[in-house]
C-alpha cells in the first residue's frame, strides 16, 4: 500500500510534487537573498573585481559542464522511471550522483588552492560572500546525491518511480543556482 502523501493530490498536482516545489521556493529565498546581497556589494566595492580574479575560472567552467551533463542524466533517468523501467532510471541517477561526486571533488581541489594562497573565508568580504554561497551551494549538492541515493535504491527495486522526477526538480534547482553563481563568482572580474 503506497503512502497517502504519494496518491493524494491538489489541483491535480500530486503533493509530494508540491512539497519539492515547497522546498524549492524556501532554497530560492535563501539563495535570492545571498546573491542579493553579493551584487549589492560588488556594485559599491569596485575592489572586488581584483579579488575576483584569484578565482579558478577554468574550474567553474569544468564543474559547470559536469553539473549540466549530470542534469541530463537525470532528465534520462526520468524518462526511463516515466517508461516503467527502474534499473535504467537507478543507473542514470548513479550517474548523476557521479556527476555530483566530481563537482564536490573538483570545488575541494579549488579550495585547496585558494585557501593556500591565502583566500580565506576571513580574507576579506568578498571571500566570505564566495566561500558562503559557494559552500552552501557544494551541501546542497551532497543533499541531492544522498536523497538520488536512496531513490536510486528504490527506484532498481521497481518502486516509487515518481520520485525519480521528484529528486530530478531538485537537482536542476541546484544546478540553476551554479548557472548564477558562476558568472558572479568567476567571469565577473
């Protein structure tokens, strides 16, 4: 028997839908108001543009690649949970996951770098605003592979495909904040 909260619905919208757009929303205020703030900043600190050039641009070119091709295994995944077929829509998540895995592998390198340089979180405000949504933006990256985890897991055995979808909203999410992050923290020098 399949939970109440995956069979009911609201305007024909399933509700676990609904709770993943919930979600979104929230991340959207969170985020809205980081980069709000970091523009605000960065128009009245001209200085910024310097600091910015310490960034790896090369390196949020790569993991931008890497977060729009694990996006497309997920569109993949979804089709393959919308087909009936658990073990295709698993496998595509785990490459998904993977693609996460190499991001998180990637920023960790970065970091490295930069923090040997001496571009710390306390260097100076435009590092805090950096490592801040840089940093919140790399957990919401664990957080969709863990939840892809346990969907992939499900989704082998057959079971609760629609989630594949659910998970899959989320991890586009992620990767539109990367697309704004991207071009603030990297190219905008």
């Amino acid at each position: 028997m399949r939970p109440i909260a995956n069979t009911r619905s609201a305007s024909g919208t399933p509700t676990a839908k609904l709770a993943v757009w919930w979600v979104i929303g929230s991340e959207i205020v969170i985020f809205g108001g980081i980069l709000t703030s970091y523009i605000m900043h960065r128009l009245a600190h001209g200085i910024w543009a310097d600091y910015a050039s310490h960034t790896v641009t090369w390196m949020g070119a790569f993991n931008t690649f890497v977060l729009l091709t694990s996006s497309l295994s997920a569109v993949i995944a979804h089709h393959w949970a919308e087909n009936g077929d658990g073990k295709k829509a698993a496998q595509y998540l785990l490459y998904t996951i993977g693609g996460g895995a190499v991001f998180l592998i990637v920023k960790a390198f970065e970091w490295h770098g930069e923090i040997t340089h001496g571009y710390t979180i306390t260097k100076n405000t435009f590092w805090s605003f950096y490592y801040t949504a840089a940093g919140l933006h790399a957990l919401h990256v664990v957080a969709g592979m863990i939840l892809m985890g346990f969907v992939a897991w499900d989704a082998a055995k057959g079971r609760d495909l629609h989630r594949v979808e659910n998970v899959g909203l989320y991890w586009h999410f992620v990767d539109i904040v990367w697309i704004f992050l991207f071009p603030l923290l990297y190219i905008a020098k």
